[in-house]
C-alpha cells in the first residue's frame, strides 16, 4: 500500500466523529480514501450523516500530525495491516458493517481456514467451566479450527492455551495498542500465541486497555468467526456483549448450560432459555450445526439436472446468488424483495431441485 494511503487511512481512524460505518460511507461515496480529504466540504456535507461537527474533526490539522508519527512507528517496527477492502482482510469480518477500517496486525496470521470459532466467556471461571473449554477444544482439533479469543483472564486464555496444546492456531484480539500487554500476567504467552497464530487490534500502538475498547474488541471477536462460544458468564457481562453482537451478524452462537444456582451459568442459561444460543453439550453439536461432519458421509455420485425449472421468485434468487456469490438469509430477502416469512420455503425447495445449499450462519449460495 501507498504510504499516502496508510495516512490517509490512519487521518480517517483518529477522527472520534467517524465511526467505521461512517468512514465506509465517505469512501464509497467519494470513491476513495485519499480523495475525502481533497473533497471540497460542501460536496461532503451533501452525505447523509455528515455534518459541520464531523467536517470540523474530519479536517482537524492534529489528526495529521498523529497519523504521521504512528505512520512513523509502523513503519520502524514492521507492523503489518489490513484495510477492509485488501484480500487478506478477513472474510467473516469483511462482511460486518462496523468492522473495522484497518487492522494491525502481529504473529504468524494465516485465514484460508474457513473454520474459525471464538470462545468467550468469565474471568472468573470455574473447574467446570475450564474442564469443558479443554474438552471441546480438544474435540474440535480433528477439524483443525482457528480459535479465536480475547487473551483476557479466564475463559479466554484457557482456549488459547488448549487450541496452543493442540498445535492450532489461535488468535487474540487486543482492546489496546501493540505496545501494551493487558493483563502483563500474559505476557508469557506472548511468544506461544504468535508461534501459533497471532495478534490483532484496531487500536493505535499507544492506546490503553479502556473499558470502552474492550467493548468495542468484542465486535472482532464475534464478526471474525462462524460461530461464538459462551463457556461461562455471569447474568450481566462483556461475553453476552459479544453473544448479542454475534446474533446481530446472523452467527451461530453456542453457549453451555449450567445449574441454575451456580453464578457464572446465569448468563449461559439465560441466552439458551431466551433462544439465543444453541444448547452445547459437546463438540458434535457444533460440527453439525456448522456442517463440518459432511467429510464423514459417504460420497454419493449424483447426476445434476442439466435444466432444472424454477418459478420466476427463485430464479430471481438464482441471479443474485449467482452474481453475490454466498449470501446471508436477511439480506436475500432484502435484496430480492422476497417477504422474509416466504424465504425459507423458497430457499428449501431450490435446495431440493438442486441448485442451493445452506451455509453456516443463515448463509446460502448456489450449489
């Protein structure tokens, strides 16, 4: 990338009245990040949501300044990146609307693999709660997943350390810049999580563990993978943040019972009773859900249907999957002008005749 680019990118993250949603609709609508910004301001306020507050930071001469001296730091240290729209952004994350603008990134990151499965949950986690998260990760490790946590205490670095042990890759996700640790109990495990997977943060090198971040990290942690685990939780806490923000993205979300007296099982039966997560016993659960048991059917050589005959709603959905590629439930419907109470019928029957196959996470494509 275009160092005038990086800048360009990194003036854009500082200005606190641009959210990443914001950001996305300036580029798309200007064409270009380094064109915002020699975009004449009453050509900008003309853009829905942009008005004289987000004009005045937006051209904060300060923000330059900042870009220019963490530009400075990337550059000395070798940090890498990904801005939403490059190829190595990740897929799952790419197609969240808030996701971040750019990532830095730290380790040996590797996201071909399409299984990806955050695992969140107490900081005060039990016996139990720890036995099962090295159980189902220990389950899991045949079909080599890519763990993904928050490298906090309890339930997250517990799945690091398991997915560590079982030699997949793991990948933490910072709520601070890359030249804080939090908490510096971990900087142990600093070296282990980078051998084995690595390190990202939408924050600036220099920015601290504040409440708000961690807030804000639990949207990476939810938008990067297929599904999100709740271990244990509390009736109120930051993994339930994370729960709901995986439901929003139309992930799957798992979470495991627990007595009903036992404190940090409230949030998990809690999100079960309430019907948003599925109930999570065992790892088979999620192999099944997500379709990671179909290497295990036997191979059944079956003829396609040279002409299959669909009605004019499902060769409407036809043409849009065939032009979007895999496409999520809520969004076909939108986009389809399909009644979203209609959809699943029409979705079954084309997955009959042939021509589509359900995906993980209400997500379909064309077969």
């Amino acid at each position: 990338m275009k160092e005038e680019k990086l800048l360009a990118i990194l003036r854009m993250q500082k200005c606190r009245a641009v959210g990443d949603i914001l950001a996305k609709k300036l580029i798309v609508n200007v064409g270009d990040i380094e064109q915002v910004f020699k975009e004449k301001p009453t050509i900008l306020s003309k853009i829905n949501g942009i008005g004289a507050h987000v004009l005045k930071t937006l051209f904060d001469t300060e923000n330059i300044k900042l870009a220019e001296r963490e530009l400075a730091y990337i550059k000395k240290n070798n940090i890498s990146y990904s801005y939403f729209l490059d190829k190595d952004y990740p897929l799952n994350l790419q197609n969240c609307i808030d996701s971040p603008i750019l990532l830095f990134k730290d380790g040996n990151l590797n996201f071909n693999n399409k299984k990806i499965i955050s695992i969140v949950g107490t900081r005060n986690m039990s016996s139990y709660g720890r036995d099962f998260c090295n159980n189902i990760i220990k389950e899991l490790a045949e079909y080599n997943p890519i763990i993904v946590s928050g490298f906090a205490y309890g339930v997250d670095i517990c799945a690091h350390k398991a997915a560590i042990e079982h030699n997949l890759q793991t990948i933490a996700v910072l709520a601070h810049g890359f030249e804080q640790i939090y908490p510096k109990v971990h900087k142990k495990y600093i070296n282990q999580v980078n051998e084995n997977g690595g390190f990202l943060t939408e924050f600036w090198s220099e920015e601290q563990p504040l409440r708000e971040n961690f807030l804000k990290r639990n949207r990476i942690v939810a938008g990067i993978s297929n599904a999100t685990i709740i271990i244990e939780s509390a009736a109120k806490g930051g993994s339930l943040v994370t729960a709901d923000i995986a439901n929003s993205y139309n992930k799957d979300v798992f979470a495991v019972p627990g007595r009903t007296v036992d404190l940090y099982s409230k949030g998990c039966n809690n999100l079960i009773k309430n019907n948003k997560a599925h109930l999570l016993t065992s790892a088979s659960d999620i192999v099944k859900m997500l379709n990671w048991d179909l290497k295990e059917k036997p191979q059944v050589q079956i003829q396609k249907q040279l002409f299959v005959e669909l009605n004019e709603e499902e060769q409407k959905i036809n043409d849009y999957l065939h032009l979007k590629g895999k496409q999520v439930l809520d969004v076909i419907s939108l986009e389809c002008n399909i009644p979203i109470y209609q959809l699943p019928s029409i979705l079954l029957q084309m997955e009959l005749k042939g021509v589509l196959k359900p995906l993980a996470g209400k997500m379909f494509e064309l077969a």
